[in-house]
C-alpha cells in the first residue's frame, strides 16, 4: 500500500530566510573597523604596486564559495584609487544595511521618540513629523560624513591638478578604507589571520544585510505587513 503523502513544510518567504540568515550572522561581525588595519593595512595599495599585483586582489572579501566575484567587470580596468573608492562604499553601505536591518525589527515594535510610528518600517516615514525625522538624519549623516571626509579625503590644496581641473579630490594615499578609528570594545583582535577574518565577516554580512534590507522594504511596500506578520503567517 503506498504511504500518504508528507504534508509541504510551510513556505517562508526569500525576504524573511534572507533575514534570518542576517540575524544568525549579525552576532559576530564588528560594524566599524579599528584604526590599523593589520595585513591588509594601509600600506596593502604600495606594496601591491610593488609586487606588481592587483591592489583589489590584496583586499579582504574574496571568500568562498564566489571568491573573487565581480560579474560586472567592474574593477576591470579601474585605478587603484578607484577601487578604494569602491571599498570605501561598499563598507559604508553594509554598515548601514545592518543597522537598518535590526531598525526595522526594532523600529516596528518599539518607537519612544515618534509615538506615531506604526506599522511595516518601510512605511514609517509617512507617520512621523517630516520636519523632525529629516533634522534627524540631517545631523546624523553630517556628524559620520563630517568626520569621514577629515579623515579619508584630500584637502583641495593635497588634491591633483587633474582633480581639482574635475572639481573633486580622492582618498588619501594611507587611508584604509573603512577606517574610522571606531572600536570601543577593543574587539580588534591582533592577530593578522583572525584580523582579515574579521573583516570577512563584516563584509559579508554587509553584504548579506544590503540584500535583506532590500527583501524587507519591498515585501513590505507591496503587502503592508511587518516583519513579525510575516514570520506568524498572518
């Protein structure tokens, strides 16, 4: 006699896997970076100029299974400082996915400065006081990128001439990109392997927490339901 079919398992939507799999690796990553920067140091851009090797090869984040993934070519051809610029990004970006991620868990259960805010996070904006949230993230975002361009950036006067004919300035040549000097727990461990480890973990989760906060936001703006709602099946 044939046995009854086993009953499916419940579908969990991709957004709400994505998260999870954010949340289990959020616990180890270090979201800022300490002031060295061990073997991939600041001086990782001269000595692969010397060595004649590929100054994106001597970043960290090039783990398996992808290893070095750029689909779109685009580090193919690009300068050394371009890169940098690209590093820079990538780690201010998934910094900033990861604390939106657990902001909107956050966020959708409890929210002491606007008591209007309800609802999905990708919806909260339109019930607060938009004078008020924007001063917020004004100030913010000027206090991170102030301090991030005193340190990081050129001054016109150390710009190039070519720099300054387009009207912008780069990085500076010792600056290790992410660096903000941030690491009040002393979580930057001194050896050089658990170090680059480290900033494995951080860039992937980074990375992971860009895709999931992207899942979050879309899920919620087509449906209206919150994180939780769609964790209960409601």
């Amino acid at each position: 006699p044939r046995l009854p079919p086993l009953p499916s398992p419940p579908r969990t939507p991709t957004m709400m896997r994505a998260l999870a799999i954010t949340l289990a690796l959020a616990a180890p990553a270090l979201a800022f970076r300490g002031r060295s920067a061990g073997t991939a140091s600041s001086t990782s851009l001269g000595m692969a100029k010397k060595a004649a090797v590929p100054y994106v090869e001597t970043l960290p984040g090039a783990v398996p299974p992808l290893g070095f993934w750029d689909p779109n070519k685009l580090s193919e051809g690009a300068s050394d400082e371009t890169v940098k610029r690209y590093r820079e990004a990538e780690l201010k970006h998934g910094r900033l996915a990861m604390v939106g991620a657990l902001g909107a868990l956050w966020g959708e259960n409890f929210h002491p400065i606007f008591s209007s805010a309800d609802g999905p996070a990708a919806l909260q904006i339109y019930t607060v006081p938009v004078p008020a949230i924007w001063a917020y993230i004004f100030m913010i975002i000027g206090w991170v990128e102030g301090g991030n361009i005193e340190k990081g950036w050129k001054t016109p006067a150390e710009a190039t001439p070519e720099e300054r004919a387009a009207g912008y300035t780069s990085l500076k040549d010792d600056w290790v990109p992410g660096d903000l000097g941030f690491d009040p727990l002393g979580l930057k461990p001194t050896d050089d392997d658990e170090w680059v480890a480290m900033q494995n973990r951080e860039l992937n989760n980074g990375r992971l927490a860009m895709l999931s906060v992207m899942g979050i936001l879309a899920q919620e703006a087509v449906d209206k339901k919150s994180v939780f709602e769609h964790l209960s099946g409601k």
